[in-house]
C-alpha cells in the first residue's frame, strides 16, 4: 500500500475531537504500518502515554522484550529531560517514541508560539536520544482542533488517538484494565496504556495477560509512525 494511503489512514484514525473517540485502522492498513507476516493478519498497536518513566517504562520494556512486542511510546518532552536514559533504551530495543507535548497541556488553549514550543522542545529532546525527530503526535487528553492539526501538519507529523481505552490511569484494577483491552480489541486496533504520569504498577501487571491472550487469538503486535 503506498505511503500516501497509510498517512490518510492514520490521519482518519485520530481526528475524532472526544477524548477516548477514535477509530480503529482497518485490516490493511495495520498491515502497511509495519505488521509482519500473511496478508491478512490480525494486528494491533500498543501505545503508552506520559512516560518515560524510570519506575515503570524499564518494567513495561522488559514485558516487551519478553514477548518479542514492539509498542509505540507517546512521550512528554520534560519527562525525556529529566530521564533521558529511558527515553534511549526505549528506542534501542527498537520501539517508536512519539511526540506526547512538553507538559501535557491542553493544546488547544494554547498560544502559536506557546503550541509550537511544546511540540518543538519534545521533538528536540527526543532527537538527541533517539536520532529521530517524531513524526506523530498524540495530544493530551486527545485534544486536537483545526490548530493543532495545522500546526502538527506543519512540522510533518500525524494526530494519532486511540480506539481502545481502558482508563488504566484511573488504576482501576489488574484484572478490569486487561478485560477492558481484550473485550474490545479487533484487528487494527489502537491501544492505550500509560507508562508514566503516576502509579502504573496495574498496567505493568495487566500487560502479560493483555499480550499472552491477544497472542493466542492469533493477533500479532507493530508499531505506529515508525
């Protein structure tokens, strides 16, 4: 599938202006974002926001790792400052680390030149231990309007959202947050979890049962904005 297609792809996932409303990547088009394997194959996207996080991200790579999955990190510009080690060793073990804002503002309400430092500052922290400039941004809350997309568009990325939330940052339980993923997954689907911003002892523990069922339900796991 051409490159033009996917971003087209990826661009309608994430426009949906509600915080938790999105829609899932059709089949194909999970496909072309880097899955492996037949024509055809259930994939999906784990994604973890607000990170890095030095007591959480390590665990939740380490759950990655042994499972042989990649996942897409949305990443908080002054978090990478401050843990600039994990931002790295996210990257090394060959995962996507993605734009995620400076400070997790609401986006909207910001002015141009305070929105573009946002995105600015983030994409210029997670150069310096990545080698790569982001070319997605997830905004916090999913909050996005006509300017932030403008504005992202600008710098070359894409708005990426979710279509599978779980609200694992309500902590509200191992077993709901794995239910909550696996009773709603399908193929395509963008999940969410976070691996910063707080406590995230849950999802950490939740994610072995997420990937070992999805695993034997036949779906297979790629990255997005690679």
């Amino acid at each position: 599938m051409a490159v033009g297609r996917l971003r087209t792809a990826i661009g309608a996932l994430v426009v949906a202006l509600a915080a938790g409303a999105a829609v899932a990547l059709p089949a194909a088009e999970a496909e072309a974002a880097g899955a492996k394997g037949a024509k055809g194959a259930k994939v999906v996207y784990l994604t973890f926001d607000d990170g890095p996080s030095p007591a959480y991200t390590p665990k939740v790579l380490a759950t990655l790792s042994r499972y042989g999955v990649r996942a897409t990190f949305f990443e908080i510009g002054q978090n990478v400052a401050a843990h600039p080690s994990v931002t790295a060793q996210v990257a090394k073990q060959g995962h996507s680390v993605q734009n995620h804002s400076w400070s997790h503002p609401d986006l909207r309400r910001l002015s141009a030149a305070a929105l573009n430092a946002q995105l600015a500052d983030t994409d210029k922290a997670i150069r310096a231990q990545t080698g790569r400039t982001p070319n997605c941004l997830r905004p916090p809350y999913g909050a996005v309007n006509s300017t932030v997309r403008s504005k992202a568009a600008t710098l070359g990325k894409q708005v990426v959202l979710w279509s599978v939330d779980p609200a694992d940052w309500s902590r509200p339980g191992t077993a709901a947050i794995s239910s909550r993923v696996l009773n709603n997954v399908r193929p395509g689907s963008v999940i969410l979890l976070h691996d910063g911003g707080g406590d995230r002892s849950q999802t950490v523990a939740a994610l072995p049962t997420i990937i070992s069922t999805l695993k034997s339900r036949g779906y297979g796991f790629a990255t997005l904005c690679g």
